[in-house]
C-alpha cells in the first residue's frame, strides 16, 4: 500500500560488481579452455618425437583430466545460472583454473626436453604465449591472473635460472621480466572493467532513487498525486473488467491552516505525518493510498463497495480519536472524509469524493459523507 525510498547502499552495489565479474569469468570461459586444448594438441605435436612416450601421454592425461574438470563446471555453471549466490562459483573456478595452470606450469617443465635448448625455448614460448592470454581471460580478477602467470612461468622460469647454463638463464631472466611487466597491465585492466561495472550498478540505483522521489510524497512517503492517479488508473481498469466493486476515500484534516498559524509549520508537518503513518498501519496492503497535495489524502479500496468503505473511514476517525497528536501536550486531529464508489473512471471517481468530502465539512467536520448520484 505504501513503499519506502530505495537506498543506494555501496555495499550491496560491490556485491553486484562482484558477481557481474564472475559471470563475465564465467562467460569468457569456454572459449579459454577449448583454446587451451588447441595449445596443448599444438605443444605435444611439436614435442611428440622428442619426450619419452609415458612421459607425454601422463602429460596429456593429465591436461585432459584438468580441461574436463573445467568444463564440467561451467556447464554446472550453466544450468544454475539463476542461482542468486554467485559468489560462491568462485572458489570452485579458482580451484580448477589453478590446477590447470598447474599441468602447464610443472608438468610443461617436467616434460620438455632436458637436452635441447631449442625445444626448451619452443616450450617456455607456449608458456609465455599462455600466460599473456591469461591477461584478456582472467584480468577480470587480478588476484588470479596474477596467480595463474605464476604457476605457468614461475616453475619453468626457475628451472631455466637455477640450471647454471647462460642461455637458460638468460631466458629466465627475460620471464621475469615479462612477469613483473604484465603486473601493471592486469591492474589497469581490473581496474577498468570494476569501474565500469561500478558506474553502471550506480546509475541504476541513482535511476531507482529519481524514479521513486519523482512519484513519493517527500514528506510522508506516500504516493504522491502523479504516481496515485498513475496507480488507479490501472487498478481500475482491471476493475471494470472483473466488475468488482471499488470505492475511494477523500481525507481531510480539520483546520489544518488554524493548526499551522497558531502552531507553526513543524507542527503542522508532524499532523501530516501522524495522520500518513495512521493509514500506512490501518489500511490494507491492497489498498492505494497517496497524499494529494496540502492536508489531502486519498485512497482507493480495491474489491470494497461504498457501505465497506464507509465503515472503513469510520474506524479510521476513531483510530485518529484515539491516537492525539503528540506536541508537548496532546493535540487532537479529526478529520473530514468523503466516500464514493460506482464508477471505473478514474478522475470522476475523485471528483466525488471529493465532493462528499466537501459536504463533510460544510456540515461540521470530523464525519463522513458518501457521495449520492443525483
């Protein structure tokens, strides 16, 4: 019946930026394992008459083996996709991408070559080649390209600088550098896509807020007179296509400018408030209620005919009789209110009851009048 303001919370918002980058990891996925299966077809080829035959084919099992876990998620990944706990799929995919760097990292330098300098060359190329395509495929999280670059090129780089030969090391020596000058790349990288999902969660929110200040009363939250019409307008409709009964309710505070003259403008506001807060807790959820503009209120009742809607109204005086207005003392607030039903139209349906409302007031305030077809 009522609704309260969106928050912009940054919190939630990194959330959001969170999982926007797990499923972009996600996405960019299949395309990086299937390219890592061409890579691997490609280096064993090259090395196939040049590594012992166990040796190649425990390499092979085991990159099958990591390359099938690894779509195995994904396709899980897949079939969840609506799963609102996004986050957790990161662990899992770390877990399984680290592993495969792992057999491309150790198992690479286990394998090649220990006599030919120039397949060992060939070999650290295809690992070099891996780990600057880790930039465009993981960059979305720093923290596991930087870690998937290491267990590509830190075993073989290590093994190349502790192997005391000077083409070894040099060649080590020009992994590291590669390393240390991809580190700055992957953080600009991650940075940029972060930034741009932040931006875009942050006009959505900033869109939600406008949307709902354009359409709320600031000062009591209610619908305002735009968004209420808007509101009834469509309730209505379904309304006369059903042909269900719907009635409204006009509300007026009784000398609301002698309670703002003789109390002040903050007194004032408070009334409208207490008297807002008392239909926000009385009211149906159903029910449609917004402030007009002034000390005016109105509500439609949906599925309610005007004899409800007149007990209703009823109650909500008593209520209000009940509950004075609290400033310093006690203030009591009554109110004059007119009821109408029998139409779907939206603006005659407010035009009499505000008419009855009027004839509430013209004969004594704090009651209620139903509006009669003359």
């Amino acid at each position: 019946m009522h609704s309260n303001e969106p928050l912009v919370d940054s919190g939630e918002i990194q959330a959001q930026v969170r999982a926007d980058k797990v499923r972009l990891l996600y996405r960019q996925s299949y395309q990086a394992a299937l390219s890592t299966i061409v890579v691997a077809v490609l280096w064993a080829s090259l090395m196939w008459q040049h590594v012992p035959r166990p040796t190649m084919l425990t390499w092979l099992g085991l990159m099958a083996f990591a390359t099938l876990v690894r779509l195995s998620l994904f396709i899980l990944y897949t079939r969840r996709s609506n799963d609102t706990n996004v986050h957790a799929w990161i662990k899992p995919y770390t877990v399984s991408l680290f592993f495969s760097a792992l057999v491309w990292g150790v198992g690479t330098t286990w394998a090649m070559p220990a006599d030919s300098f120039l397949y060992q060359s060939l070999s650290y190329t295809f690992l070099v080649g891996l780990a600057g395509a880790a930039l465009s495929a993981y960059g979305v999280f720093s923290g596991i390209t930087v870690a998937i670059v290491c267990a590509v090129l830190l075993p073989c780089t290590a093994y190349f600088l502790l192997s005391g030969e000077r083409d070894q090391t040099v060649l080590g020596l020009a992994g590291v550098w590669f390393f240390l000058t991809t580190l700055r790349p992957i953080s600009v990288h991650n940075d940029t896509l972060e930034k741009t999902f932040l931006r875009g969660h942050q006009l959505d929110a900033a869109k939600r807020v406008a949307e709902h200040q354009a359409r709320t009363d600031p000062l009591t939250g209610l619908k305002n007179r735009r968004a209420f019409t808007e509101t009834v307008e469509s309730l209505l409709r379904v309304a006369a296509r059903e042909g269900r009964s719907t009635s409204a309710m006009l509300i007026d505070i009784d000398d609301f400018k002698r309670i703002n003259d003789k109390h002040g403008h903050a007194t004032g506001d408070a009334a409208l408030l207490h008297v807002s807060r008392l239909l926000m807790e009385s009211l149906r959820a159903s029910d449609v209620c917004g402030r007009l503009g002034g000390d005016e209120f109105a509500v439609l009742l949906p599925n309610t005919d005007i004899k409800a809607a007149h007990e209703v109204a009823r109650k909500l005086m008593q209520a209000l009789a009940q509950r004075p207005l609290p400033t310093g003392g006690t203030m009591p607030l009554t109110l004059s209110i007119g009821v109408a039903g029998d139409t779907f139209d939206t603006q005659t349906l407010i035009n009499h009851a505000d008419t009855a409302m009027y004839l509430a007031k013209r004969t004594g305030k704090n009651r209620v009048e139903i509006y009669l077809q003359d």
